[in-house]
C-alpha cells in the first residue's frame, strides 16, 4: 500500500469489496486528483492487490457514481458546488411536502404500515450505533424515501429518488464523524415518530434543519475535498 492512502480493511469478506471500501474512503478524502486517471495498475499497486479485485471495485464505485467515465478512462467525482446547492433545495421542498400535505388534510395520515417498521429499524441502530461510513448513505436515503412514501403520494417518493441518484456521491461527505451518526439517528426517530403521531409542526423544523445540516456539511467537505486535491496537484513533484 502506498503511504497516505487507507489501508484494507481487515475482514473475511471478498478482495473486491475490501478494495472497494479502501479505495472509496481515499475518494472522499480527496486523495486523488480530480484531473488523473484512476488507472487500474496504478491502483492495483497503491493497494497491493492484482487488477481484478480493482477492476470490480471500480465498477462499482462508477455505479456510486464517485468515479466518472471519460474517453480516456476512469476519473474521480468532481463535484459542482452549485449544483450541489440547487439539488438540496429540491431534496428540501420534496420530503417538506410530504409533511405540509398531510398536515393540512385530517383525512391524510402517514401509513404506520410502511413506517413503522423502517421506524422500528432506526431504534434498533439507535441501540446499535455503527460507525462512520460513507455507505451509510443507503440507509438515510432509504429512511426518506420511505417517510416521504408513507405520506400517501408515490410520485413524490419517485422524484426524490431522482434527486438521491444525482447527489449520492456527494453525499456520503456527510458520514464522517460517530457524532454525525448519532444526530441522524436520533432525528431520524424523532421526524417520524413525529408524523406518525400527528405532530407535523414539530416534525418539520426538525426535518428542515436535519436537511440544511446535511447540505452545509456536504458542500463544505465537497469544497474542502475540491481544495485538498488542487493542492496535492499543485505540490507534486
């Protein structure tokens, strides 16, 4: 392994899997220039492993949308700080609207079928907390699009959906710190534990700022991890 780049972790899994989460934690530090090609022998040789394990990493990392393809190979993400900004102000009227419509309309409630369940899943990480991890990122967008579907109106859930896949990447910034976790865990519980007692007005100030929370520490890691690598590009010999 080269110096400054993480490290496998040590677990029974697959190679591939390993290689991936290794090379996917060295990405969000913004380890690798956004400009160089992410070439697989360079890669097999910072992580010490043959290409085939890197290969299927990459191919996944690509689904993630972390690594984009060019005509000359594979690149990291690079994200659009302004894009970032409008995506989340979509993310924001979206799942807010899930709550407006059913405050507004007593014949409108959340289905405790759907929700209670991913509800009861939140409580179990509660008494569980895992680490920080950038996959985490599949359970929060899973928790929302379950709360925004619970309200009654797929259609939202569907164009939330849209929104996720275009801001996945960026994203996982958000998953760095075991206090980051924790405060997600327990507004997640708190939001829906809110809509499904009725408690709208409460629930929404805690999902707006659970949301605006996750866009400033986004965009400022995005913007940091921009820096972190114009910098290394900057110094290299």
């Amino acid at each position: 392994m080269s110096e400054g780049f993480s490290g496998l972790p040590e677990t029974e899994g697959p190679l591939a899997a390993r290689v991936y989460v290794a090379l996917r934690a060295d990405l969000m530090a913004g380890r690798y220039e956004p400009g160089k090609r992410l070439g697989e022998e360079r890669l097999a040789g910072i992580y010490g492993v043959s290409r085939t394990p890197v290969r299927e990493a990459l191919s996944r990392l690509s689904a993630d949308g972390l690594v984009s393809r060019e005509v000359d190979g594979l690149y990291p993400y690079r994200p659009r700080i302004d894009q970032l900004n409008d995506l989340y102000e979509v993310r924001l009227t979206l799942e807010l609207r899930g709550l407006a419509r059913a405050a507004a309309d007593p014949d409108i409630r959340h289905d405790a079928d759907l929700l209670g369940p991913e509800l009861e899943r939140w409580y179990r990480l509660r008494d569980a907390p895992p680490g920080p991890d950038a996959g985490f990122v599949e359970s929060d967008e899973r928790y929302h699009l379950t709360l925004l579907a619970a309200s009654g109106n797929p259609q939202l859930a569907e164009a939330l959906q849209v929104v996720n896949n275009r801001i996945r990447p960026a994203r996982m910034f958000d998953y760095f710190t075991a206090e980051r976790m924790a405060d997600t865990i327990r507004e997640h519980i708190a939001i829906a534990e809110g809509a499904l007692e009725g408690r709208y007005e409460e629930a929404t100030a805690i999902l707006t700022r659970h949301i605006e929370t996750s866009r400033s520490i986004v965009v400022g890691r995005a913007e940091a991890a921009l820096t972190w690598a114009h910098l290394a590009n900057a110094v290299r010999p």
